[in-house]
C-alpha cells in the first residue's frame, strides 16, 4: 500500500514539473510577444513620425543600388534617424522592389514613410535639353554631350535630318543616347504623319523628298511666319524647272554641318558644283542640310499658294517677296543699300569706341598722380 502511495507521489511530481516547464515556456513566449509587440509599435511610432529634416532636400537614389545601400544614405544624409527602421519599414510593406531610380524632392519633416512613398510612387525630378529648329546633326551632338545630368557620349553622329528639333525631358543619369532615340522616333512619327496629310500635286514624291526642301526652309527663315510663303517659292520653283538657288545648301556643301561658315560666300563657292549646291544642280540636294522642325515640315507639305519665285532678306528679319525678276533685283538693291548703311553704322560705332577708349588712356596719363 504504502509502495502504491509513493509511486503516485512520483507521478504527481512529474505532472507538476512537467506543467512548471510548460507554463515558464508559455510565459517567455507571452513576454516574447510583449516584447515583440513594443518593438514593432515602437518602431511603427518611429517610421510614421516626423522625420529630422527641417528644409526641402533633394535624395539621388541611384540605379541598381540596393534597399539597405539607400538606407544607409539616407541615415548618413540625415533625412532618417535610424536606417534599420526604414529597411523593416520597406521590407514590412513589401516595397523594396518597387524602388525607383532617380532624384526625389524630399519635404521638410517627411517622415520615413513619406520617404519610402516618395521614391517608390513618386515623379523623380526632370531635366530637359532644347535642341532648336534648323540644327545639324553634328550640333544637336555637341549639345547633348555638353549637357549635364546625363551620362555616356555619343560618339556617331546621325544621320543629317533624322532628327527632331524640340525639348526633350530626361531624369538624372539618363543616357544620352537615349536622348538621340527620342528624337529619331519623334522624327518618324511626325514625317509620317505630315506627308499622310499633304497637299496634292507638290512636285515631291517621298517623304524624304519633303524633309530635304524642309530642311531648306529651315535655314532659309528667320520669321517663323514666312514659312509656308517660303516653301510656296520654292515649289513654284520646283514646278517650274528653276533651280532653288539656296545658299544655305551651298554652306552646308562646305562644312558639312559642322558649325557655321562665319563670313558670306565667295563667288568661286558659289560657282563649285557639290551635290549640295542648288546654283549648280536642278532639283532638290542630294540630302538634308539641317534637322528641321515641325512647323517647316507642314509647311512644305501644305505650302502657301503664291506666285513668288523670289525672296531677299529685308533688313527687318524677314524677306521681300517678289514675282518677277525685276521686282527682285530692285528688293535686292534695296537690300544691298540696307547691308551699306549697316556697315557704315557699324564703322562708325567702332571709330567712337575706339576714339572713347583713346580719350579715357589720355585722361588717364593726365591724372596727378596719388601720394
């Protein structure tokens, strides 16, 4: 009996014991889950409050780098006081994927959820470069690649007329030659649409027909405005047989686009046959001479109905206009007398310049000198 009493003593024993064990494991995962509990609320209190940054700042979150890499900057940049908030934070809600290249405006106290939100849902910040109407090829590179905020060189230069003057949006560390593809897909697509859309009877017959004369109006026009008057001379001279007798087609036969020329045309340049100059060839140049815009590519396919053969410029920007050949040679003796005045106005100008600077030396040497 008294055997029987012990052995139930011993189970009891065990039972209690084994219900101790169980009730301090039960009781360290309560406190576990206490502790648990204050640690993400306190954490959630930190990730949602305001942050540090008293003033708008600008955070650059570079390409490929990696959730922990952009927490650490952000810490040292002082725009989070605590990065391993803002990676728990990212990771919780399941939007490190979903981080974005690109500079983001940051705003004065933006707490790390607003930060995460930002450079996740956020618009980075945009750049531009403007490339205007009637550039070569070889300028629109030399633009790209002098602008800032891009990275890569283009080394090729496009092919003249495949590209569409405009301004065109970038965001930081964009390659330039991405730059150079937006332009020639925009050139495509308006060139297509344009010659869809022209008039009937233009005495072109393709669309790079259209973007060649195009690209002479370009360059033939100061006064945006004269452009449809402009490419309704030169279709009338088309029509007619008449050479176009350009001289910007003539400049570019002799830089080949690389900059301007600097001074006016010499007679033997005008009397050289190039495949460009329209004195010595019929027709169009056997290419463009610039990229043209938009408005000169409408206005050749939708030129102004005109009896003009002739213009010359008119000292004001603009042209004269003329039917016959005698009205022209009188526009252009007028012209002639406006580039004399000009120059003469010029001359004199400097000879003051130079007789002020004379003046001011002498006053000088004359001065007493002082003590």
């Amino acid at each position: 009996m008294n055997e029987a009493k012990r052995k139930n003593r011993n189970r009891s024993r065990r039972r209690n014991g084994l219900l101790d064990v169980i009730n301090a494991f039960l009781t360290l995962v309560v406190l576990g889950l206490i502790v648990v509990a204050g640690v993400v609320l306190l954490g959630s209190q930190r990730f949602y409050s305001k942050g540090p940054v008293v003033e708008d700042r600008v955070f650059l979150v570079q390409r490929g780098a990696s959730l922990s890499t952009i927490a650490q900057r952000l810490e040292a940049e002082g725009l989070v006081a605590d990065r391993w908030t803002f990676q728990f934070g990212a990771m919780a809600q399941r939007k490190q994927a979903a981080i974005r290249a690109g500079e983001y405006n940051i705003t004065a106290n933006s707490s790390m959820a607003d930060i995460l939100k930002e450079i996740t849902e956020g618009r980075p910040i945009s750049y531009a470069v403007t490339i205007p109407e009637g550039y070569t090829s070889w300028q629109v590179v030399e633009r790209i690649n002098a602008a800032p905020n891009l990275v890569g060189e283009i080394t090729e230069i496009p092919p003249e007329g495949s590209l569409l003057p405009d301004t065109y949006s970038f965001e930081r560390g964009a390659n330039r030659q991405d730059i150079i593809e937006q332009m020639t897909g925009a050139l495509e697509k308006q060139l297509a649409e344009i010659w869809d859309n022209r008039a009937d009877d233009l005495p072109i017959s393709t669309p790079e027909e259209l973007l060649i004369l195009a690209s002479i109006v370009e360059k033939e026009t100061g006064l945006a405005a004269e452009r449809p008057k402009v490419a309704g001379v030169f279709i009338n001279r088309l029509n007619r047989g008449m050479r176009l007798q350009s001289d910007p087609t003539i400049i570019y036969g002799i830089t080949n686009g690389e900059g301007t020329l600097g001074r006016g045309l010499r007679r033997s340049e005008i009397d050289a046959s190039t495949p460009y100059n329209t004195y010595q060839i019929d027709g169009l140049p056997i290419g463009p001479i610039a990229n043209p815009g938009v408005e000169s590519l409408r206005a050749v396919a939708n030129p102004e109905v005109t009896d003009a053969l002739y213009f010359v410029a008119d000292g004001t920007g603009g042209h004269a206009f003329a039917n016959t050949y005698a009205e022209h040679q009188a526009n252009v003796a007028r012209w002639r007398q406006i580039e004399r005045e000009q120059a003469q106005a010029a001359a004199e100008a400097e000879d003051e310049a130079d007789a002020e600077a004379a003046r001011d030396e002498l006053e000088a040497q004359q001065a007493p000198a002082t003590q």
